[in-house]
C-alpha cells in the first residue's frame, strides 16, 4: 500500500505566480476538507528568492477568498526532496528540473499537478508575460486540481 501523504511541496519556476497559488488554495480547500497536510511551495529558480508573491497573483486568489499570509517566495532545497511527502510540478520543465537535482529514491514523489485533474490541459501554464486571464485560468486550474489532490489523498 502507498505511504499516505502528509505534507505536500508545490513547485514552479519562479514560486510567485503559479505554487503560491496553489499553497494558497490548497491550504484553504483541506482546511475546509478537515485533511492535516503540511503545505508549502517552491521555485526551481532563486530570481525572487524573499519576494511576495505576484500582485497580480494575489489579486486573483483574494477576489476568489484565498490567502496569501506567510506566502514568501524560496528556492527548491536538497532537504525538500527527503523532507515532503509529495513534490507537484506545474509543467513538464519543473518536472524534469526536478527530477534532475532529486536523489534517484525520490523520484517516484514527484508528480504533475494536473495529474490529479480530470481536465483537458496537462500543464498549469506560466502566466507571468500575460494579462489578468492568464491568472484566473491558472486559478481555475489549481482549483480543480485540488480538489483531485485531496480526493487522491483521502482515498490512499
Ligand atoms: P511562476 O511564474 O513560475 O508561476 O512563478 C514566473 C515568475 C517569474 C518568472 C517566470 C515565471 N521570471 O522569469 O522572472
């Protein structure tokens, strides 16, 4: 039988638009589920290392009740490959970025976020270069995928 996942890292490039949402909805949907996961995201790359996250991001997530609080943005650790249960990529070149620096025994925790998603899209696309839609479809996305997430983790 799976271990049964406990604590969850999201991770995307820059870990200012797309994981801190995801930490951010994702907290709020197993609170309201009652699941006790440990939850965090992360970047691939350090370019933001302290910032907030994207305004543009944060706007999307309060306007649907989502909150940003304690939301910082960091660089994927060695540490975080033995230390989280789960490690979800937004796209393929996370995935592969993180399967690259992850220790072979580690590899099998290290899964796409729309995985959990029954929706056409396989990727949870970098809205960083485009406008307002971009956000809210990443928000739609995440959305749905969570909800997958935690029935995924409620069932294993
Ligand atoms: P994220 O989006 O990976 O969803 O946080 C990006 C943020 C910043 C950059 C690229 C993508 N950047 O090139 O600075």
């Amino acid at each position: 039988m799976a271990e049964p996942i406990r604590s969850v890292l999201f991770v995307c490039l820059g870990n200012i638009c797309r994981s801190p949402s995801a930490e951010a909805v994702f907290r709020h949907k197993v609170k309201l589920a009652g699941v006790a996961i440990d939850v965090d995201s992360a970047g691939t790359q350090g370019y933001h290392t302290g910032s907030l996250p994207d305004e543009r991001s944060m706007e999307a997530g309060l306007s649907r009740g989502y909150n940003f609080e304690g939301i910082s943005c960091r660089k994927v650790e060695k540490s975080d490959f033995s230390r989280f249960d789960l490690i979800v990529a937004m796209d393929e070149v996370n995935l592969r970025n993180l399967q690259s620096e992850s220790p072979d025994e580690y590899h099998h925790k290290i899964q796409l976020f729309m995985s959990y998603s029954e929706l056409e899209e396989e990727i949870v696309p970098d809205p960083y270069y485009g406008g307002k839609k971009g956000f809210e479809y990443v928000l739609d996305l995440i959305e749905d995928a969570s909800d997958g997430l935690i029935r995924h983790i409620q069932t294993n």
